[in-house]
C-alpha cells in the first residue's frame, strides 16, 4: 500500500462517506482502491450530485494490518536498540576493569605505615642517621628536615608529634630547644613545649 492509499482509507475512516474531490486524491489512487475493495464508490442520491466514497471492511482491515505491520517494525527496533545498549553497558564495564586493574599495577608500592612506636623509632634511628652522616647535621638533626624525610610514613603532624615526646619521655631520644627561634625561617616545624621552648633538634641515644 502506498503512502498515499493508506492517507485516503485513513481519511475515509475518520470522515465517513466523502466525496473524491474532498478527499484530494488522483483518480488512480482511487480507482485502485475501488478494484481492490477497500473503498465503495456509491452513486449519487440525487441527480447533479457527486459520487460518495466510503472505506469497507476490507479498507480497515487493511489499515489495521499497515498498523501491526509498523507496530512490529518499531518493536524489532526497540529490540535492536535495547542490545546495542547492553552491548556498550558490556563495553563499559570491560574498560572500567581494564582501567581500574591497569591503575593498581602502576601504582607505585607506598610504605606500610608504622602501627608501633618501635617500627616509627627504627624509620626515624634510620632518617637522623643518613641526615647525620650524609646530610652533614652531626649529632643535632633540625626536626624539619626529619620531618620531610619521613614524610613517606604518611603519619598526621599531631600523630608525628606525639611519637617523638612518647621517645623523649622513654629516654630513646633527646629533643633539644633552639637557642634563638625567632631567627629560624622554619620554626613551625619544631614542637612548641610549655616552660621548655621549641623543640628543635632531635639527638639519638
């Protein structure tokens, strides 16, 4: 059926009998329509006047056929597009994967953190030694540059803290103050202590 049958049996379903020149279609369209059935021509009640057209059975039985055959047409679609959609749901999640696995294996191994005040005291004995000998301190290690060699622990400043006055107060190591903090340009870093001054130096034993 062509585009502009299925226009005039649609017109004559919801118009009723009309005449061919109300319907606006070619007299081919409508004499194909008549050979085939789907519409009837009736002839004029009266003299003078035009012929009616009118759909039949066969005319909606018809249209309802073009209607199944475009519902079944846009649910193959619909079916189409529902597995194309779980297909890139599918693809996603594969990259998501592919990605997430990809970022662990090149992330670089990180320092366990100390859980024990005896595994921070071997991390810092091994800091004060290297910035002793290599880094040129002597015995006295200013804590800031303790503090940006450990950094690796990835342990809180408050945490930091509390480790070194927990050594301090075992006798493990010595915290000594500076002579002159207001002339130290990295004196938030040192440890202020009530009635003893800041915290400065860190000396093992």
């Amino acid at each position: 059926m062509t585009p502009q049958q299925e226009r005039v049996l649609r017109t004559l379903l919801a118009r009723g009998p009309v005449t061919q020149a109300s319907l606006k279609a070619d007299s081919s369209t409508v004499s194909e329509l008549i050979e085939r059935q789907l519409i009837l021509s009736t002839p004029p009640a009266r003299k003078g006047a035009s012929a009616r057209l009118n759909i039949t059975a066969a005319g909606k039985q018809a249209l309802h056929g073009e209607d199944g055959s475009q519902n079944a047409t846009i649910l193959q679609q619909l079916d189409t597009l529902r597995k194309q959609v779980a297909d890139l749901h599918a693809l996603v999640e594969a990259i998501a994967i592919t990605v997430g696995a990809s970022a662990v294996t090149e992330q670089p191994c990180q320092p366990a953190l100390p859980r024990t005040l005896e595994q921070f005291e071997s991390a810092l004995r091994h800091a004060c030694h290297e910035l002793s000998t290599k880094g040129g301190h002597g015995a006295l290690v200013p804590l800031p540059r303790v503090r940006e060699s450990l950094i690796s622990l990835g342990i809180s400043r408050e945490a930091f803290d509390d480790a070194l006055l927990a050594l301090e107060e075992q006798f493990r190591i010595d915290l000594k103050v500076a002579n002159d903090p207001e002339r130290l340009t990295d004196r938030q870093h040192g440890i202020e202590v009530p009635n003893r001054g800041l915290l400065y130096f860190v000396v093992l034993r």
